[in-house]
C-alpha cells in the first residue's frame, strides 16, 4: 500500500491545486465588475484569459480525485493525471509570460487605452489623480470635472523639470504596473503547485507499479509471502 505520508502529501498539494483554480476564476470575474483603476488596467483578453486558467485547474482538480482513488493496479488514470498537468503547465506559461509582456511597454501601451476611454472616464482619472491628459495636456485631455477645468489650468501645471508631473501617465502605469506584476508573479506560482503534483503523481504510480508487482510475485508462490 502507497505510504499514508506520501499520499497526505499528494492531497495537500492537490488542495492547492483547487486553490489555485478557484483563486485564478473567482478573481477573473470579480474583476470585471465596475472599478475605474482595474477596468483600465485589465483588458477583457487577459480577464478572459485568467477564466479558462482557472477552469482548466478546476477540470484537472476533478481528474486527480478520480485517478488518486483507483486501485492500484489501475493506473492510467494518474498517467493521464500527469499528461494533463503537463497542459497547464503550458497553459500557465502562456498567460503568465502575455501577462508579463503587457509589463514591458506599459506607458505606451497604455497611453493606446487612454485614448480608447470615454470622455467620463478620463474625468474621473483625472479627478482622482488630479492630473490633465496622458503624456501632455493636449493629448485627448478632457476639461470638465473638478481638477481638469481648462487649457489655461492645464498649461500650468507644466514643469519643465518633472514632465510626469500632473500628467495621467504616472499614477495609470504605476498601478498597472504594482497590479500586473502581483497577477503574473501569482499566475508563475501556479506552475509549483502543477510540478510538485507532477511528481508525486509519478511516485505514486512508481509504488503502485512495485506493489502490483508484489503482489502477482505473492500469487504465484502460493500466497505466502517473502520470508
């Protein structure tokens, strides 16, 4: 029989599995309720792409509760456990790296955003940060709201020493920045979790093998065991 160590640490390394699966989808769609900063910041594909994570750790959540309670003889399942895992290791270097690539360029990147935003939104960025427009004052600032009033107020505010200042680009990359770096950093952690699942699957099968093994050597002398 495979130790009790071995399989309490498969189990508790297949709860975070769950976790990680659960983490990834209810985060996904939490996030695309109304909330300025974060609607700025995660586009639909990368919210999109955090669901089907998330799924996909649910589904091999599921098999691995099927393959860990098959004889042990019946090993397939754990095999097709492992070949799964191997899926969402790809599947999480594929999200974690489009994440990250969004890190590279993000005061361009999101200087494209700025201008898809409407009107009202870039009032509230603006309020909120008191700033007037993106890079300049004349790129697609709006002037209403409570900060941001007039061309005569935002030319102001200009410092010839500090171009960030007052300007949108700072405060909208900062946070993108602390907020895709913490998603990224969570979604390569995930990869841990599959490795050490990976593993232990294989010790698992490797004992159950040498088990089965055993046992068909017990049979043919008669039952009765080594001595």
């Amino acid at each position: 029989m495979v130790s009790k160590r071995l399989l309490g640490f498969w189990a508790f390394v297949d709860a975070w599995l769950l976790a990680a699966g659960i983490l990834s989808l209810v985060m996904s769609l939490v996030w695309r309720a109304p909330n300025l900063m974060m609607n700025i910041v995660l586009s639909q594909a990368e919210l999109t792409a955090g669901t089907v994570l998330g799924i996909i750790l649910l589904v091999t959540f599921v098999i691995s509760i099927f393959a860990i309670v098959q004889r042990n003889h019946v090993t397939f399942p754990l095999v097709f456990l492992n070949w799964t895992l191997i899926l969402d290791a790809i599947a999480i270097i594929v999200v974690g790296t489009y994440i990250w690539f969004q890190t590279l360029q993000e005061r361009n990147n999101y200087f494209k955003v700025w201008l898809s935003l409407s009107p009202d939104i870039r009032v509230q960025v603006q309020d909120k940060f008191q700033c007037c427009g993106y890079f300049t004052s004349n790129d697609s600032v709006t002037f209403a709201g409570n900060f941001c009033t007039n061309q005569t107020f935002a030319d102001s505010l200009v410092d010839p020493n500090n171009t960030d200042a007052h300007r949108c680009v700072a405060p909208i990359t900062s946070f993108a920045d602390m907020t895709l770096n913490n998603i990224f950093s969570t979604v390569y952690g995930f990869m841990a979790i599959v490795i050490m699942l990976f593993l232990l699957s294989i010790c698992v099968i490797n004992k159950r093998y040498e088990e089965e093994r055993f046992r068909r050597i017990d049979q043919k002398r008669g039952g009765k065991g080594f001595v």
